[in-house]
C-alpha cells in the first residue's frame, strides 16, 4: 500500500509566488506603486500572491502526479516490472489525475491560510513559522540518526577486531552535536552583521525650534539578500538535474556557487537602491561625514554595499555548500548534513 501526503507540495508555492510579484515589483512601475498604497495596496498585493499561488500547485501538483503515473520504475524502489503509477491507481487515469491535482492544491492552500491566520493573530510571520516547524520536526530524528550513525559505524569496526572505546565513541557524537551548534552560532553571526555608516544631520530651525544637530548611523546588512539566492540556484538546477547529474560533485558545486553569487548581486541591485536613499537623506538634512550630499552619496554608497554583497555572497555559497560535502565525501545522511548548513538553517535562524 502506497501513503500520499495531502501536504505534499508544503508551502514552497505560496513562497515562490511572493517571490515572483516582489521581483515583477522591482521591474513594473504599477505592482511597485501598488505595494506603495499601505493597507490597501497590501491587501491586493496579499491577493494576487494567492492566485498566483494556486497556479504553481496546479502546476507542481501535475507534474507530481505524472511522476506517479508514467515515471519508469527504476525511480523507484520495491517494484519490479511496469510503471509505478499502474501499480497504484485502480481506475481510469484522467480521474486519478483530476483528484490528486485538486487535492494537493488544495494542502498548499490549507497551508497558506494556516500561515495567514499565524500573522494575522499577531504571532509572527506564520508562512516562515510553519517552515520552521518543519525543519525543527526533524531535529529528534537527526540527533538520533547521528548517534547510531557514530556507534554504528563502531560496531562495523569491531568486527573487523578494531575496538573502539565506548569514551572515544561518546566524544565523536558529541564532536557532530558541537559542530552544529557552532555553525548555528556562525550563522546567526553573519545574519547580523552589518556596516554602520555614520549619518550627520544639520541644524534646522523651524518655527522657534531647532532640528537637527544629531548623529545616527545607516546600517548597511552583510547579508543583505537573506536566503533568496540559495532558494534561486536550487531552484534553477532542478530543471537541468539529468544533465548535471553528468558532472562530478565538485562541478556541481561550483556551478551552484557561481549562481548564488550571481543572485545575491542580483536581488541587491533590485532590492537596494542607493540613489533614493541619498535623496532621502538630503531631504531630511542629513550627509555622511567626508562625502557630498547627492549622487557622490549614492555612489559611496552602492561602492560599500558591493564590497559587503561579496562577503554575504561568500558566506551563501560556504552555508549552502557544506551539506553537500558532507554527503558526498564523508557519507553522512541528508538529514544530518542538512543541520550543518543550506536553506533550512538559514530559514530556522532567522525566524
């Protein structure tokens, strides 16, 4: 008997459609001047991310079913001869297509109203919420598949007249705990680090007070682009997967490197706009100590925030890197190797 999950498709649609309308924002001026609206243009915003929702589920949703239906099944384990979907469906295929589609489409929405209701209520960010609570589901799991992964691999050694100290196996576990906990403090390090760029404001007088006359500071992210770009690179080699599967690891991770710093360069320059930011502080009487107000600004500016783009963009490819080093060189299982970095612990950080 074969057990399909109705949440199959997770939240991973509503993410990508929010993706989607904020980089469309930063390219058409009516999405940009509705999102510019408050509440109002919000709410639209929040509706069109809906709708574009359910367009990827029923997207992702079909070509989850026809995997299920015509995948040969060597994708497969436990199976023969034939396709796995002709072991699993009873019924004419157009039905089995139709009900799987709509009920998998219908878990994501379920997904996305769950998470709506979290933010709404004031708790917090319910889509990254319920992320989270996925990835910490499997943190038991991990810490037990890691120790049986250490004394395991003792007993193995055993056999072949290699005894290994119950202390020195203790250690090694504890060793795999304690690298993971440093690297969850290495990235919630680099998550808020930042370049603080001391602002000036000059003396106004308006009406009989006097404004102005103080110091701030402009902070400027390491890590300005977040998780975007590892989320763009995985996606983007999902498609290719056959013909980099051809490729040796190290190949593979050098590509997926080369795309995460692209991305980061790419959602900085979408995201981060050094001109308005100049305007903004010439507006409101404001320079920064040693540079001229206006497009000097604004050039300071873009110069500073490119040399800490290739920082974060360094620290992206070493995060999302790792766990597949793990995996390939040392055999550790994904669901261990994935604590030790990638999207998942960017994401479980930062909520």
């Amino acid at each position: 008997m074969v057990n399909g999950a109705v949440f199959a498709l997770g939240i991973m649609p509503y993410i990508s459609a929010s993706i989607i309308l904020q980089l469309m924002g930063a390219v058409m001026p009516s999405l940009a001047r509705l999102m510019q609206e408050g509440d109002s243009g919000r709410q639209k915003i929040a509706q069109y991310t809906r709708y574009l929702t359910i367009v990827i589920a029923l997207i992702q949703g079909t070509m989850i079913t026809y995997a299920l239906v015509y995948s040969p099944d060597t994708m497969f384990q436990g199976f023969d001869k034939g396709h796995f979907g002709n072991i699993i469906i009873a019924g004419n295929i157009p039905v089995f297509f139709i009900v799987s589609v709509m009920l998998l489409t219908t878990g994501c929405m379920i997904l996305t109203w769950l998470g709506e209701q979290i933010t709404q209520r004031g708790i917090g960010n319910g889509v990254s919420i319920i992320i989270t609570v996925g990835i910490i589901d499997s943190l038991p799991g991990a810490v037990a598949q890691a120790y049986q992964l250490v004394f395991n691999r003792a007993v193995g050694a055993e056999s072949a007249s290699m005894g290994v100290p119950q202390a020195v196996l203790m250690l090694a576990f504890l060793c795999i705990v304690t690298a993971s906990i440093i690297m969850i403090a290495f990235i919630v390090w680099m998550d808020n680090a930042e370049r603080r760029i001391p602002v000036q404001y000059a003396k106004r007088v308006v009406g009989r007070k006097i404004m102005g006359g103080q110091s701030s500071y402009l902070p400027l992210k390491v890590n300005y682009a977040g998780v975007m770009p590892i989320i763009f690179a995985s996606a983007l080699l999902l498609f290719p997967q056959q013909m980099f599967g051809q490729f040796s690891i190290g190949w593979y991770n050098v590509i997926y490197g080369s795309l995460i710093f692209a991305f980061s360069y790419f959602w900085v320059s979408i995201m981060f706009k050094p001109l308005q930011i100049s305007d903004e502080l010439k507006r409101n009487g404001g320079y920064i100590p040693g540079v001229r107000p206006g497009e000097p600004t604004a050039r300071f500016l873009d110069y500073v925030m490119t040399r800490l783009t290739f920082a974060g963009a360094l620290f992206l490819v070493i995060i999302a890197v790792i766990p597949n080093l793990l995996m390939s060189y040392l055999g550790i299982p994904p669901k261990i190797a994935n604590f030790f970095g990638g999207t998942g612990a960017l994401l479980a950080v930062g909520v």
